[in-house]
C-alpha cells in the first residue's frame, strides 16, 4: 500500500477540473497523480488506476448533502447514471439546470463551489487517521464506522442502527384515545410521490426561494418547473402560479398575514402523484438582515388553514384530495427548532383529527436522525 499523499487542496481541484473535462470514460488518458495516490492510498492495488479514481469519486459525491449540490456533482463529473460518455458541454448544461441558471453563470460561480466541496471529501475520505499510517475508506460506505460515530448525536446512532429502512416509516401516533398512521420521511421533499398535497414554508411576501438554494420552497420550485429535453427551463410554472394568486388578492408585492396559505398547482411534480402545494406565510424577515423570524403559534395557524383548505378543496378534485404532506415549517432558514415546530405543527393536526377528519397525514424531514427525534416526539410505535 503507498504511503498516503499530503493532501494539496488546490492541486487535487486542479486534477478534478480534468476529470470533469474528459468525463469517466477519458480516465485512462489523464495523468491524475494525485487523484491516483488517493485512490491507491485506502485501497489495496488493483489493475490500473482509472477504476478506484472513479470509485473513490463516487464515494465522495456520494457523501455530499443530498439535493442539488450531489446532483450537480453527478452530472458535472459524469457520474450520474447514463452520463459516463456525455461532452463535457452537455454535462455542464444539465448541473446548470440543477440551480436553475444559465451555463455561463454556473461555470463561473456554482460550478467551482460544486467541485471544491468534492475535493473536501476526498481529503475526508482519504485522511490519515492516526500515528499508524492512514486508514482511509474502509468499504463503500466511507470511513471506518468508529471514526464517524465518534462525533455523532445519540439522535443521528440511533437513525443509524435502523438506517435500512429509515427513509421511509409507518408510525402509530396516539391521538385522542386512538392510534393514527402518519407516513414520516427522511429524504428531500421533492423526492415524495402520490401524496396529494405537499405544504411549504414560505416568508409574508409569499416569494418562492431561488431555485438553486437548499429550502423546501426551492426544492419544489425546482421540480415544479417544466423543462425541455436537454434540461432548459420551459416555465416556472409554481413561481407564475403563486404570483397570479397574489395578483388576484391585491398582494402582489405587499406582506400578506402570517399563517396565510395560498394554493397553486404543483407543475411537473404532477408526473409523481402530486396535485397540489398549498405555501404557507410563516417566516417574516428581518429588517436589515437575510434572517427571518417564525412564531411557533404561526406555525399552528398556518397548518390550521393549510387543513381547512384541503377540506375546502378535497372534493373539487377527481378523485377527492386525501393526504398531505407536511415539512417542519420555519425550522430551515426560519431558526426555528426543529422540535419546537414539530410541537407547534401537530397541534393543528392533531385538532383536526380529533375532531374526525381523516386525512392520510405525511411528514417529511432531511435525515434520519430528524426522523428519530420525530418519532420519539410523537410518542409513535413504529410499525
């Protein structure tokens, strides 16, 4: 096994660059030095150095923040499935579209930050772990399961132990004297299928966020909107749909009430089973600043209205709208924590049920270990 190499940030990035320009299936006609001495470095030596590169590459996107910042990577480096063989060109323009933006702004400011964060992993992946000598990635799940646990919450070993089947969780929920299934996932929301409505946060002035941030509003924006073969933006049809309905209150540019909810259609999110987002006015900025403020009774009002609406609304669609799908509002960019929305939320939900609604409820969060704190929160048993 070779020694391990001293890592050189900028070295490495500049290695990365000329994968990303030949793409997997040019590997072999790189001198990748540095990216070979990774690869070999964790592993024992295989026949040529072009297949552990590209495992090891794929491990590291892999360890990325699920979302748009994996997605860009994939297709950037021609890791995503189906685009081992694609021109460098094309595969720029697909993570461009990932955020949203034209190729040119992409090449100049997301894709450098795209692959920096690839970079990062690598020298993670790859680190020396002690005076012994490095340890590496011991298997295709990352490093060594001690090195990683290390640093975990009881809540993140916990989703550990039962990650097989962590994304997805039929709970048993008590609920005035009786038990109600609520369907929790732990994956990003524009991952969900055939669930009617999907609730997002959203701030007063009921603005959807950029397509290319991380928020549950603009992951939706993201998936809503109708693209052309090649990935190009068609219509942002959730954003012109929000905006017609302001337009038709008189609020188009003004502040709305908190725990306003208005509905639009859910745009090409319709293709996995989704009809409607109702967007929910929770976060109010503040002045001066890029922050916002939530109130957790916003957040209970606001999921009241989301549930009176899907009861104003259910029986206007063929076949009737039954479930719904509920983030922990405000507890992104909102601050607020994630218990203390979930507290706030279920009080609405909870009323509703027990006055005998009988809505297939969902809740969705980013990770497992949200999932357990969700679960536990509840008083569940899982089923």
């Amino acid at each position: 096994m070779p020694d391990s190499p001293a890592f050189d940030h900028a070295a490495v990035l500049a290695e990365l660059r000329a994968v990303r320009r030949a793409g997997p299936v040019r590997l072999r006609e790189l001198d990748l030095p540095l990216l070979g001495a990774l690869a070999q470095a964790p592993a024992p030596r295989r026949a040529g150095t072009s297949g552990v590169i590209e495992d090891l590459l794929r491990r590291a996107v892999g360890e990325l923040e699920a979302g748009t910042l994996r997605e860009a990577a994939g297709y950037s480096l021609g890791l995503a499935a189906g685009t081992s063989d694609w021109p460098a060109a094309d595969r720029r323009k697909r993570a461009a579209a990932v955020y949203g933006v034209s190729v040119e702004q992409f090449r100049h400011h997301q894709e450098l930050r795209v692959l920096a964060r690839v970079v990062d992993e690598l020298g993670r992946l790859t680190r020396p772990s002690g005076p012994s000598g490095p340890s590496g990635p011991s298997g295709p799940s990352g490093p060594p399961e001690e090195e990683r646990s290390e640093a975990w919450s009881p809540e993140q070993r916990a989703a550990a132990e039962q990650a097989p089947s962590a994304t997805h969780r039929l709970l048993s929920v008590p609920c005035q004297g009786r038990a109600v299934p609520v369907r929790l996932h732990a994956h990003p929301v524009d991952l969900l299928r055939d669930v009617d409505v999907v609730v997002s946060s959203s701030n007063v002035y009921l603005a959807l966020a950029e397509a290319y941030k991380s928020s549950v509003s603009a992951a939706l924006r993201r998936a809503g909107a109708l693209r052309g073969p090649t990935g190009d933006l068609i219509e942002d049809r959730i954003s012109t749909e929000l905006r017609q309905w302001l337009d038709r209150h008189g609020s188009l540019g003004r502040p709305v009430l908190p725990a306003t909810v208005a509905p639009t259609g859910a745009g090409a999110l319709a293709r996995q089973g989704i009809r409607r987002i109702y967007h929910a006015a929770v976060a109010l900025p503040r002045p001066d600043s890029n922050d916002y403020d939530v109130l957790p009774a916003d957040v209970t009002r606001a999921a009241t209205r989301a549930l009176a609406l899907l009861t104003e609304e259910h029986e206007a669609f063929d076949p009737p709208l039954r479930s719904v799908c509920f983030p922990l509002l405000g507890s992104g960019r909102g601050g607020l924590p994630a218990e203390v929305s979930l507290a706030a939320l279920w009080a609405a939900v909870e009323a509703d049920l027990s006055r005998g609604a009988d809505w297939e409820v969902h809740l969705v969060v980013r990770h497992p270990a949200q999932a357990a704190m969700v679960a536990r929160h509840l008083g569940a048993d899982r089923r």
